[in-house]
C-alpha cells in the first residue's frame, strides 16, 4: 500500500509541478478555437479542430515515442512509462507530464483510475499506424532509396548497417567490411534501383564477397530459406503434407535447419562427405536440435511429477499420481511430451513396477492404460516418420501385470492404423511361451514389438540399463561401406585405412551436435529432458555410428568367400570399434558401433549406381537397398538351430558389435497368428534379439485393418491401402 500512495503522489508532483507548461497547453486549445471558419460549418469546424490537435500531437517525437511504448509493453504505471520514455531525472518530470496530458486530452492515452495504469486507446493506435504510414511514404515519394527490411518496416538505404552486419554476423575485419560495402553501395547506384529489400541486399553483398574470393565469410552470411517458387508448390501439394498446418510449419522449419547444419555447422569435409554419399545424416532438420532416442524412467516421471518449469504454460501441470483415478491422463500427457524431445524414439523402463501397486484392479489398470495410449496418439510428430514411444516389459516380472499391459496393446493396436507406440518384449528371464500367442496376434495388427536380451530400440540399438539417469543417443549418422569398398582397389587393409579416416572427422561433427542439444537441454527446450536430467548433470549422452552395406562390402566388391569373409568383415568391426573406443576417450564421450536399419541406403545405392555404375551395383545388391543389420526369412529360419552357420554368425557380430544388431524376421503379408508364435518362440530359443516384420493391410481412408483387404476397402469402398 505505501508503495502505491508513493507513486500516485508521485504522480500527483509532476503533474501539479507543470502550471506553466498546463497554462500554455489550454492558450494553444483556445487560440484554436477562436479561428473562423468561412463557410460558417459547425460542424466542419468541431472536426477540423479536432483532426488539427491530433496533428498536433503527432508532431512531438516524445509523444509518439509514448505511445509506442504503451503499444508493445501494454498497461504501465505512471513511473514505468516515464522511465521507460526516457524522462529519468527529476527536471523532466514536467516535460513528461506536459507530453501525457497532451495525450489524455485527445483521447489517445487512457487512464484506468482503479490500477493507475495508463494504456494506449485504439484511436492512439490508429494515430500510430497513421505516423508509421506518413514517414514510409515520405520516403517513397522523397525519391530516396528505401528498404523494405525483414522486420515489417520500410528504412531509408543506410550503408553502415551493411558494415555493422558484416562486422557482427561475418566478423569481417572494419577495413575489409568498408571496402565491400562501398562497392555494394556502387552497385544499388548503379542499377538505380528504387526498391530494395534485405534479401536483396544481402544477396548483392555475397555476390562481392565471392569475388573477391572471401567464400567463407560468404558461408557465414548466406540466408537459408525456401524460394517463394518452391513455397508455392510446398502449399499447392498440401495433401502430401502430413499434420495439417503444423506439418507444412514443420516441413520448412526443417529445411531451413537442414540447410543450416549444411552450409553453417558441419566442417566442409563431413558436409561434402554426406553429399557425394560416403556417408550419411538423417533427420537433417532435427539434428542439432534434438536427441535420436532417449531411455527414460517412466516410473520416476509419474511419482515425482513433471516440472516444466515456465515451459508450456497453456498446459496442465502433472502433480505427482498417487491414485489409479488420474494415472490415465497423467502417463498420455507424458507420452505427449516427451515424444517431442526426440527424433526417433523414446524407450521407457518400470512400467511395470509403476502398475504393480494397483495390482487389485486389473481390469481398471487395463482400461486407464488403453486410454492413455489411444489419447496420446493424437499428438503431431515432426515427420511422417513419428517418434516411437516404447515400453520395456520385462518377461520375468509380475505375470498378471504384464498380460494385462500386453492386452491393453492389443486393443490400442487394432484401434491404430498405424501405431506410435511399441513393446520392447525383455526374454533375457521368465518364458517367452507365456505371452507368445498375444504378441503374435498383437503382430498380426501391426503392433511394433521388438525382443531381446538386454535393453534395446526398436532399432535394435543397446542401450545399459542405469536407473538413476537418463540416457541420450546422438546417431542418425550412418557409414556407406560399400563406397569405400569401391575405392579400395580390392585391398582389405586399405579399405579399413579409409574407413578410419572417415569416422575420426564424422565423430568430431558429432561432438559438435552434442555441444549444440546439451546446450538446448540446459536452457530448457525440451523441459521434461531438462527436469529429468537435472540440465544435464544427471544425464548421460552416447554417440551411434551405424555401419551400412557391410556384407555388400565384404561379400560383393572386396570379392570374399564366407570362410574368408567372415573374418574379415569381423576384423572390420573390430577395427571401427577400437577407433571409436580412441576417439571418444578424446573426446570424454562414450561412443558405440551399431548394424541397423538407415533411411540412407536407398540413396546410398543411387548415387554408387550413378558413379559406378547401375549393373555394377545390382550385382553386390540383391535388393533396392545395402544390407542393414541381418534378415531372415521365417521359413529359413524355423529350419535352423542354434549352431546353424547363419545364426552362429549372427550371434558373433551382436556380441562383437558394441552397439547393437538389428535381426529382423521378415513375415509374408497375412501370415497367421500360429505360425508367428512358432517362429517367435524359435527365434527366442537360437538368438540375443530380433524384431518381426510383417506388412499388414490398411485401409488409408477409414483405418480398417483386416487380412482380407484387397484392392479395395468392403467397409468404405476405398481404393486406397497401404
């Protein structure tokens, strides 16, 4: 209270301190009265009066600097707006009140008596607007060159804004960022132009930089963005944008960060080394900016609660769940969240040691777990590729618990059509023969189920199990071996010389990228990762380099038999491993080796096929794409044992890699539930892990999931099945 009445007296010197300037005030209102109007109008003369002293008003570059003020920053005291205009010391105290009353006479200022707050009325607007317009046009019709600047306004041309942005945003030397800004400025001259935009003057700006042979701080300076051709066609082609408009805003942002990480992030080498194809960056719009997987304990998240600090205000807050009643809402909210705090995927551990205390009410468990899994499915993804949220069920727990999450599954998966959320199915104890039937048909529905002995992704990629932190996985960077299988002249040792002189720079941008998201971590971008992770005290972070088109290499081009080359593609393993293990001790980070799936080897095998060849190619690949990981036909495998070769094989490379092997299965479309269950319950009897991968038919216009789909839906007769 004794801080208000202080600044209402406050208020009350300045204005009664200003007798003077008042008395001035009210002689310019009445000499303005006094004035006659020829034509005898009343009325005509109310107004012009009236449209005079607005004038009058707008011609005091204090009093539009007022209402700018009271425009961006909203209702302010009396002291914050005299302060804020610049009237700090106690002899302008008068000048101040003179330029409000000014304003309040005319009605552009308003006073709300009730909070001492002054705000700008929507006529102060107008004026503003109108004073804006004025000034811009002043300069058109001046015949001045003007530019129309990226933040909504038109300027006068300034040369020294281009030094100033060569010296801030290139570091150019003073005397070097004079010398191309005095050409620059020749050139507008020259072509005469009268309309000017920064784009264009930028563009001019790197036109001189390149030369004068300055390409580098050419690189610093380059805009990213989209052509407005290229926007257009992006807007006309909407339906193949998935999301609605958070997808076309995802789909650019995306682009321009790609195009950033290019031209502005990555060193020259890795960045050429990704375009000529040796190797390869997913997700180049997310990069810098998010982790590919996260390891997670969900358990900790819904008993301590989420704390997004000023993160998602328009979001409820999650109070720690202490009841069945609200864990539905709580872990769907959750799911939401997190899955925007990762590029790929996020594996959540203790799901069921967080159900196992509401153990007496199963079915409610089941019917809060499908709700929660069929609301957060809403959420909108980055691509049309969307983060998997897995959940670790561990075989040798709780029995009722998990059959009952299992179940849930199910029907979440045949709600689905193409589901967001998988199962990483944890054999290493308990009997796989205990939940085989409901995964196999949970698989028939197109549910995402992965299997292993130890922690894995969907991916196949190991992870260590460390309750007390949150694991980060940078990858995303996958290596085409084939290529340099290629330029190694048949020589195996040469060809491991070029593979290790390809990791060590790749690693070194890697290192970089996790500079980049630990820093976003810690100032909070993704709150939930921030909370958890303590901002990164309590947060581990790993490196993945993926091996593509390995057995292509060995098999295909180096031209080994399967004795030799076995033990060659091991010696190759072992070499990047031993590399990798080098250099992450150099750089304090731990880094693994894996074999798994990329979204680079299709455009792996197009840029080898158009260097090499295409026939060249298609004799070292059976398929559109490099191998990835291992693959087994079902059939093949149900044939093999545990000492099969193949599996022998299989079961060497998981061991010798450090980061995981990704075994699929592959299943003809419409295989039946009981010839899955067979060859789940073989695979789990012969192999560390694998993943099952099977086609299902979808309806791509009403969902419908059924193993008679044919060309056509029989429920909405749409042609349409993916």
């Amino acid at each position: 209270m004794g801080s208000s009445k202080k600044l209402d007296l406050e208020e009350e010197i300045d204005l009664d301190s200003d007798m003077d300037l008042d008395k001035i005030d009210d002689i310019d209102d009445d000499e303005l009265s006094l004035e006659e109007d020829p034509s005898g109008n009343q009325v005509l003369r109310s107004t012009s009066k009236r449209v005079r002293m607005i004038f009058s008003v707008m011609a005091s570059p204090n009093r539009i600097d007022i209402l700018r003020i009271l425009n961006s920053k909203g209702p302010l005291t009396y002291s914050e707006l005299k302060s804020l205009a610049g009237f700090k010391s106690k002899k302008e105290s008068g000048k101040f009140a003179y330029h409000l009353r000014k304003l309040l006479r005319q009605s552009l200022v308003a006073l709300n008596k009730s909070e001492r707050r002054y705000t700008i009325t929507n006529l102060g607007k107008l004026v503003l607007s109108l004073a804006r317009q004025i000034e811009e046009r002043s300069i058109i019709e001046g015949g001045k060159m003007y530019v129309r600047t990226s933040h909504d306004s038109i300027e006068e041309f300034n040369p020294q804004k281009i030094i100033q942005s060569l010296v801030r945003e290139g570091s150019l030397p003073l005397e070097l960022a004079q010398k191309i800004t005095e050409e620059v400025e020749n050139r507008i001259y020259k072509y005469q132009t009268a309309y000017l935009t920064g784009s264009l003057i930028r563009e001019l700006v790197n036109s001189v930089l390149l030369e004068h042979g300055h390409e580098e701080y050419r690189h610093k300076l380059a805009r990213v963005g989209l052509p407005i051709f290229e926007v257009q066609e992006m807007i006309s082609n909407a339906e193949n944008v998935d999301n609605g408009v958070e997808g076309l805003l995802f789909k650019t942002g995306k682009i321009v960060f790609a195009e950033q990480l290019l031209t502005g992030t990555l060193p020259k080498d890795v960045a050429d080394a990704h375009l000529s194809g040796d190797l390869h960056i997913s997700n180049m719009g997310l990069w810098s900016v998010l982790p590919d997987a996260i390891f997670i304990n969900i358990k900790t998240l819904i008993d301590d609660g989420i704390d997004l600090k000023g993160k998602y205000l328009g979001i409820s807050r999650i109070p720690s769940v202490k009841t069945l009643d609200n864990l539905s809402s709580a872990l769907s909210m959750i799911i939401a969240l997190i899955s925007k705090e990762a590029s790929q995927e996020v594996v959540m551990d203790s799901l069921v040691p967080l159900l196992s205390k509401y153990s007496k009410d199963l079915p409610e468990i089941e019917r809060q777990l499908v709700n929660s899994f069929t609301m957060s499915s809403t959420t909108v993804g980055y691509s049309n590729i969307p983060t998997v949220i897995s959940f670790v069920i561990p075989l040798g727990t709780d029995q009722k618990i998990v059959k009952t999450i299992l179940s849930a599954y199910k029907t979440y998966a045949l709600l689905t059509p193409i589901p967001k959320i998988g199962l990483v199915i944890d054999y290493d104890k308990g009997k796989i023969t205990d939940v085989s039937q409901i995964l196999s048909e949970i698989i028939t529905l197109g549910g995402k189920v992965v299997f292993g002995k130890h922690n894995i992704t969907q991916k196949g990629i190991v992870y260590p199990k460390n309750p007390t932190s949150t694991m980060l996985h940078l990858g995303s960077l996958s290596i085409n071996l084939p290529r340099l299988a290629f330029e190694s002249n048949k020589d195996e040792t040469y060809f491991r010389a070029r593979l290790a002189l390809l990791i060590k720079p790749a690693l070194d941008s890697m290192a970089l990228r996790k500079k980049s998201i630990s820093n976003l971590i810690r100032l909070g971008v993704n709150p939930v990762l921030a909370a958890n992770t303590q901002y990164m005290q309590r947060g581990m972070i790993s490196l993945v380099i993926n091996l593509v088109g390995l057995q292509n290499a060995i098999y295909g081009i180096l031209g080994f038999n399967n004795k030799e080359g076995e033990a060659i593609l091991h010696k190759v393993i072992e070499t990047c491993v031993d590399i990798t293990a080098k250099k992450g001790k150099e750089l304090g980070v731990d880094i693994i080796v894996t074999m798994t799936e990329s979204d680079g080897s299709e455009r792996f095998i197009a840029l080898d096929s158009e260097k090499y060849g295409k026939n060249t190619v298609q004799q070292i690949a059976d398929t559109e794409t490099y191998s990835q990981g291992i693959l087994f036909d079902m059939d093949a495998l149900s044939n093999m044992t545990g000492k099969s070769t193949e599996i022998v094989t299989c079961n060497k490379i998981n061991k010798s890699l450090n980061g995981g092997l990704l075994t699929q299965i592959t299943m003809p479309k419409g295989t039946k539930a009981d010839k899955i269950k067979k060859v789940i319950e073989k695979a789990a009897s012969i192999t560390s892990s694998f993943k099952p991968v099977m086609q299902v038919s979808t309806c791509g216009n009403c969902g419908l999931k059924d193993e008679k789909l044919g060309d056509k839906c029989p429920v909405c007769k749409s042609t349409y099945i993916i």
